[in-house]
C-alpha cells in the first residue's frame, strides 16, 4: 500500500481531527444558524447573484449591460454552485448563495487553522487564529452575505497556505494561480502581490528561487490578464472619444478603473475626516481585538520579527490592505473582511512567538498564565464585540419581510407590470421555473436611474409608465442622493399598497399615480446621474 504523504499523515491525526471537526460545528453553529433570515438582503447580493443566473442561464455576464464594476470571475464561481445544488432549493433565491457563503467560511476557517499549525506547530496557537476569526461579530455579519470579498478571501488564503510548510514548485503554481482567481474575483487581492511574491523568493531554494518566483509572477499577471485581454478583443477596453475607442457610445474596462478610483475623493489615511477613518472608528468598535490587536501585530511582525519569513510576510500583507483601504475615495462598510483571517492570523502568530520568547527565561507556570490571559482577553474583547453589533445575529428575521413582499408580488400584481426593484429580489421575480409567474419588466433602480438604453426600453422614458415602485431603506437612500431619472418623480408620486417589516427593514410595494405627490425628495442637483456615460450603455 502506498504511504500517505507526511502532511497528510499529520492532518489524520486524532487531536488534529478532533479540532478540525470544532472548527466545522463552531462556523456551523455561529454562522449557519439565521443566516438565512439576518442580515437583511443587500442589494448587491442580488446582484451578484442575479450575473451569476445570468451567466448560467443566458450565457451572458450580467442581465444588464456588464459596465466593468468588477472582474466576473467571482458570479462565474457563484453560476457553478448554482450549477451543482440549484438556485431556489433553499426557498428564495439568494438563500442558495447564502448557503454557498457558509461553505466558503468553512473553507476559509480550515485555511486558517492550517496555516498556523504549519508556522507555529501548536495547536492553542492555530486555535487562537480560528477561533478570533470565526468568532468576530463583524465577520459573521458580512460573511454571510453574498459579496465577492468573501469569494475572493477564501482563494487568498489558498494562495498563503500553499507558500507555507515544505514548499515545492507545484505549491507555488498553485498559490499563483489561487491569488488569480482572487484578483478576478474581487480587484483588491491585486495589492498582496508584492507581499507574496517577496514569501516565494524567501520560501524557496536559492538554487530554483529565480525560476520560482519569475514563475508565480508569470502565472499570476498572465491570469489576471485575461480580464483587460477579454475587454480589448470585445472593444470594449477603451473609452468612447479616445484615440483607441471611436466615436460611439460603449461600455469600457479603462473609464470604469478611473471613475471607481476616482470617486469621493479624499485625504483617505492622512485625512481625519475622511471616509477610511470613519469607517475605521466604526471597525474598532464593532471588532477590537482584530482592527488594533491585529494591526499592531502587523506593525510587530514586519519589525520585531521581520526574520520570521511568514510572519513578516503576512505582516506586510496586513499593512498593504490598509494602505488601499486608505487610499483616498470610497470606503464602504464590508471592505475590512479580506482583512479579517490576515488579522486572526498575524495576531495569533506574534502572541505564540511572545510566548515563546517568554519561555526561554522563565518558568512554565507563568508561560501557562501568559496564555491564559491572551484567552481572557481574546474572549473579553470578543463579548464586547457582540455586545455593541452582534444581539441580531441569531435572532433578527429582516428577510422574512423582504421574502413576504416577494410572495405577495407574486400573488398579486399582473405579470406585466412595469416595476422599480431592489437587486435583491430581481432572482425571485424574475427566473423561470415549474409554475413560477416571472415579472419581465421588473428592472434595478439603479440600472432605471443610470442607463438611457433601461429607461427607454422599459418606460419610453417617461416615469408615467411605472406601475409600482418596491421601495426598500436602499432604494430610497440611494434616490434621493443621486434623484435617479425616472424613479425619484414615481417614487413622489406613489402610494402604499402594502408594508412589510419583520425587523428592521421595511419594504413598501407603492402603486404610482401621476394625480398624486405623497413624497418629498430633494431636487436633483449639477451632477445628479454618477456614473459616466461609458458605464452605462453599449453602442
């Protein structure tokens, strides 16, 4: 028979499974148990999850216009679990994803746990790395929704745990090929290149170091530069009104880049006002232990244990996140989770390499205390996590509102009926199925607000023509910020038919009437319409 390879024989371990499988029941227990009714359904879940239907069922990127907002490998992922396990066995539509986050935060959490126990060799150490991360209130939130971050982490993760241990050429063809896949799910995987590549020259041998590390750049830049490639072969990488894009009208890769680089500018790190500090506050109070703890083990691991090649490595990678979080522009509440297991881990890696340092001059007993008061304060940290953003996480139900409002559209209003949505329905009005009535000409608010193509197609440009407007919190924040075209003067003039809200997040379904004005929102100002005219429309 032959033998198991020695890392396999170490995994097969009765301690280590036995870990392995708390690890799974802990994810399953916090994660999994409400996730299908908290937090309330995002709108951008709905899009991510409505491009993936679109990839699988029409062969196309999006069932709008793709505009180049993101890299589609991560809803491509998304099209293959609904491939495999359907995309409405779990009730609604975006409960599938839900549940494909839940196995993805299995997946991350295990990575996490691997990869201490390859650093440091101690199983209160890789535990310590799981157990903050899985067990942060924050995470929770965000990692049981369907963002492409998640996606995105889990690959980053594969791509570090294949450079650590014994590390061969195949495992740095596959950490290349994983922080790939990474990038083309969510963009900000692109800045932990450097980071990595500098742990691949520093994890191979001086002999084949050169070839390894030319290599994994290679394999990296060539996969993700199958996106840019995608766009230039469909035309659709230059800008209308370039040298290189010609006169008419298109979606383009490159104007997309500069206006999501350029929006909301600010001082960003060197800012105090500026969105990454606000947001930071708001990090620091939800998650502590991992937003300082965590960063000032970064600061640690790329100073006093800069000789510590992995440790120094994730260090850096820790600080390249902040670096781009903190740009300047655009901060948005999830961008902290692909930080979340880099934290977990680099926190727990400098706390054994204190430990350590402490052992080799004193005695075991106050070592012991040492780890006793590192569990106290991971746990103390962590109730006041939960205490401040985490009493909803299992027993809020906001999607049952939003689920209810599904139901009754579905009982009630024509087939035909011309309707503003939030994303995060358009799955369940709109897929096709053993006797399901789909609603065609129910259309994102967003897309009716920015695309000239969606408004004359579906309203003959003339708010008069919609019927009903299902008006949810997002909706009507995002109306009246940017006085969408046509969805603010029905919004206006619309009445309640019905009200949902089972905690938190009402959805009204609003009938529109021209004779009526029941809302007030706010004049549209000089630069109502955001988005540039080559994200909004093909020739």
């Amino acid at each position: 028979m032959t033998a198991l390879p020695r890392a396999t024989r170490g995994l097969l371990r009765p301690p280590v499974l036995a870990t392995l499988a708390l690890v799974v029941t802990v994810v399953v227990a916090t994660h999994g148990f409400n996730s299908l009714d908290y937090p309330y359904l995002e709108a951008d879940e709905g899009t991510y999850f409505s491009q993936g239907w679109s990839v699988l069922h029409e062969w196309r990127l999006s069932p709008y216009t793709y505009i180049y907002d993101h890299a589609p490998l991560g809803w491509i992922q998304i099209a293959l679990w609904q491939l495999l396990a359907g995309d409405s066995i779990f009730g609604y539509g975006l409960a599938s994803g839900r549940v494909l986050m839940l196995y993805l935060q299995i997946g991350s959490a295990l990575l996490v746990l691997a990869i201490a126990l390859r650093v440091a060799g101690r199983r209160w150490v890789a535990v310590l790395a799981v157990g903050m991360f899985v067990m942060s209130a924050y995470g929770i939130h965000y990692h049981r929704r369907v963002l492409l971050d998640n996606v995105a982490t889990f690959w980053i993760l594969v791509s570090v745990f294949a450079l650590v241990g014994p590390v061969a050429l195949r495992r740095v063809w596959l950490s290349a090929l994983a922080l790939a896949i990474a990038a083309l799910s969510k963009e900000i995987a692109i800045v932990l290149i450097p980071a990595l590549a500098v742990l691949v020259a520093r994890r191979t041998p001086r002999e084949s170091r050169a070839f390894a590390v030319v290599g994994w750049l290679a394999v990296t830049l060539t996969a993700v530069s199958v996106y840019p490639l995608a766009a230039l072969l469909k035309g659709e990488l230059f800008p209308a009104g370039s040298a290189l894009g010609g006169d008419q009208p298109r979606v383009s890769l490159i104007c997309s880049l500069v206006w999501q680089s350029s929006r909301a500018p600010d001082g960003g790190l060197l800012d105090a006002t500026s969105a990454f500090w606000s947001n930071a506050t708001l990090w620091l109070r939800d998650e502590p232990l991992l937003v300082a703890g965590g960063t000032a083990g970064a600061l640690l691991a790329v100073t006093a244990f800069r000789r510590d090649v992995v440790l120094s490595m994730l260090g850096w990678a820790v600080l390249a996140l902040w670096l781009y979080i903190g740009r300047g522009g655009v901060v948005l509440s999830f961008y902290l989770v692909p930080l979340l297991p880099l934290l977990a881990l680099v926190l727990a890696l400098v706390a054994w390499r204190s430990v350590d340092a402490l052992g080799r001059s004193t005695a075991r007993p106050v070592v012991a205390a040492a780890i006793g008061l590192l569990t106290c304060a991971w746990l103390g940290l962590t109730g006041v996590s939960y205490a401040r953003s985490g009493a909803d996480l299992w027993t809020g139900r906001p999607v049952v509102g939003q689920v209810q409002a599904v139901e009754w559209i579905k009982r009630n209003l024509p087939a035909d009926s011309r309707m503003v949505i939030d994303m995060s329905m358009w799955h369940d009005l709109h897929h096709t199925g053993a006797g399901r009535r789909t609603f065609a000409e129910a259309h994102y608010y967003w897309r009716v607000g920015e695309d000239p193509a969606v408004r004359r197609d579906a309203f003959r440009n003339d708010w008069r023509n919609v019927d009903y407007v299902v008006m949810t919190p997002q909706l009507l924040r995002d109306t009246r910020a940017n006085h969408f075209a046509i969805v603010a003067p029905a919004l206006e003039h619309s009445l309640v038919v019905q009200r949902f809200d089972s905690g938190g997040w009402p959805v009204e379904i609003r009938h529109v009437d021209a004779s009526v004005r029941s809302l007030r929102l706010p004049p549209a100002g000089p630069d109502a319409g955001s988005v540039p005219q080559c994200m909004r429309s093909r020739a």
